[in-house]
C-alpha cells in the first residue's frame, strides 16, 4: 500500500503528526509519502492508494493554503482519501466554563469545511482531530495515541472495502 500525505503545517505540529502517521505505517508495512501542501501540485498529484489531508486550523477554519490546495485537487474517480486535522484544544473561559458542544462547534469549522471541499472527489475512509493546546503547540499529551487510532482507522478491513 502507499499513501500520499499532505500537510499544511506552519508551526511544527502537522509536520510532527505526519512524521509518526508516517512512523505508524512504516510498522505496518505502508509507504508514506509525506510532502507539505506548498511543495506539490493539487491538480497533478501522484497516484496513491490513499490520499491523507492535514490541515491545521485558524480561526476555526482549515488554513488559508490548505484550503486551496484541497479546493483545487484532482483525483481519480473511486480514489480513497483521510481528512487529519490539527485544531487548538478548547479552553474555559475567564470564569473556567469549557464552551458547551454548541459553542465549540460554530468555532471550529475545520473538519467540516475539509469534508466539503472534498466532497465528490473520492471516498472518505476515516478522519481524526490532534489538539494543539496553544496556537504554536505543543500538541495535546496522547496525541501519539490518537494518530494510532486514525491508522488503525486506515488499516480496518472496512475501510479497505470503500
């Protein structure tokens, strides 16, 4: 199997997370190539198995470069791909209240603006969010555990059937 992972990391933390999905995979027997969305053309990528976009979240949107490049990418008809995404964790407010689900969902519009920009350009096989705890990192403690969960996700029989 070989996956193509794009990443539109700018302070480190997507670049961390794609390193050991890379990792990750690398045990398992997958090749990954892992190269940053700037460094590669979305209407001309190369043929993959599966395609993984990593977008990092600003202002509770995928980066503006990530944005594009998934707007712009062409793939073949039937292609898999994976949506990581790297969002800052939520915080209490100034009384220590976490946002309720509602809040937080209006705020963080990452995931569901990557799933619609790529609708109809393939078949979603799994997705996955990394917390970053401050706008430059670090990223969430476990957060190694939850890049094994998405490449569990990846390697489930159900997803390889999609």
């Amino acid at each position: 199997m070989h996956v193509a992972y794009y990443h539109a990391s700018r302070f480190g933390n997507g670049a961390a997370v794609a390193a050991r999905f890379a990792d990750v995979m690398a045990a398992r027997g997958v090749t990954v190539d892992v190269r940053h969305m700037r460094d590669a053309d979305p209407k001309n990528l190369p043929t993959a198995d599966l395609y993984v976009f990593s977008a990092p979240g600003f202002m509770g949107k995928p980066r503006r470069t990530a944005r594009s490049f998934v707007k712009h990418v062409r793939l073949e008809p039937g292609s898999r791909y994976a949506i990581l995404t790297t969002e800052v964790a939520p915080r209490p407010d100034k009384n220590g209240q976490m946002p309720d689900p509602e809040k937080l969902d209006r705020w963080q519009r990452v995931m569901p603006i990557m799933r619609e920009l790529l609708e109809g350009k393939g078949v979603e096989v799994a997705e996955g969010t990394v917390r970053v705890t401050d706008l430059k990192g670090p990223l969430e403690e476990g957060w190694e555990d939850k890049v094994r969960a998405f490449a569990d996700q990846i390697s489930s029989p159900q997803s390889s059937a999609a």
